[in-house]
C-alpha cells in the first residue's frame, strides 16, 4: 500500500508530495524519485475511459451519470477519449482480494507490462474513484465485500506501480446518497504525479 495524501488543491498535494516522497535509505521499500518533466495537460491530451461494458456502479445511477459527465468535461478541455478494455486492470485489482498474491507475481508482472504498453498511446487512464458510496454500519456488516467494491477501480494501482490523483467530479443530484460528493482518478505510470 502506499500513503494518500488529502488537500484542497492540487498544489497544496504536490506541496506535500514533494515533502513526503523523499529517499529515506534506511527504509526497504523506499524508491528514489524518477526525474519527471511536468506535462501540460492543454490541447491535445489523450486519456483512456474503461468501456461502459466493463463500467460497474452497483445500482449507482447519480455514479453512472457524474462520471459520463467528468469524461465529457475532459474532452471539452481539449481531451481525446479512448475507450478500452478495463479487463487487465480488474484481473490486477481482483488479484488483491481474489487470488493467492505470491503465486500470482508473475502474472501481475505480465499485466504490468501490459498497462505500460498502453500508456505509450495515452497520457492517463480515467476512472470512477468509487463505484458508489456505503454508510458505516453497511461497510461493518460486509467489510471485505465492500471494500472490495470500493476499490474496483483503484486496487490496482498500487499492484501495477501507478500513480493516482483523485479529484471532485461532482455532487449527487439525487438517490441515498444525494448531496454528497463524486469524484473520478487520473492514473498514470509511477512517478508521474506532476
């Protein structure tokens, strides 16, 4: 797992990002930082969109209809959608809560390659941060069911050595959850963040 970091802006995270993710020698699993060049996302940014076949929100309709709307949000800045096949990425989330992890290293390797190739053709992946929103007592009552859920679109970036940005996409209109925020993830490969 990897630490998340909430801020108001974008600035204020890549503030503290730029503190957080220094070398720390002493620690195994610390990674130095790739030199990164910042991208403008301007005209003629590129990003792919899971097809609506694999898009799943658990009877989410307001999820549904706020993540069709960042996606023409991204193409009105300037964006061209892709829309792809989100099997390789679910087959890695799946792997977290499905599968036995140290047998399946391999094939997780496979599917990092996999998502890298697709990345010399686009400059981030957009996904739904969460398919949909559960009340505490419905998350006590079916934590790992739930959790699960909740991670269909993001469980598998830590597998797959990628970097995530959450952002707000929206304020439910209407259903149980009405009022309260929707948000989509840009992902790309590691050390991409800036």
């Amino acid at each position: 797992d990897c630490v998340s970091i909430f801020a108001l802006t974008v600035a204020d995270a890549g503030t503290v990002f730029d503190a957080a993710a220094r070398f720390d020698g002493q620690d195994v699993y610390a990674r130095a930082r790739m030199p990164e060049t910042p991208r403008s996302l301007g005209e003629g940014f590129t990003f792919a969109v899971p097809r609506a076949s694999d898009l799943q929100f658990f009877g989410d309709d307001e999820a549904a209809r706020l993540f069709e709307e960042a996606s023409e949000r991204l193409e009105e800045l300037g964006g061209r959608a892709r829309w792809i096949d989100f099997s390789l990425f679910a087959e890695a989330a799946a792997l977290l809560y499905d599968g036995p992890f140290v047998e399946a290293l391999y094939k997780l390797e496979a599917l990092k390659r996999r998502a890298l190739t697709l990345f010399t053709d686009i400059d981030f992946l957009v996904v739904p941060t969460t398919p949909t929103i559960y009340r505490v007592d419905e998350i006590a009552a079916e934590p790992l069911k739930l959790n699960s859920r909740l991670g269909i679109y993001t469980n598998f970036m830590n597998l797959l050595d990628m970097a995530g940005i959450a952002i707000p996409a929206g304020i439910r209109a209407s259903g149980k959850v009405a009022g309260l925020p929707f948000g989509v993830t840009l992902c790309a490969p590691a050390f991409s963040e800036a």
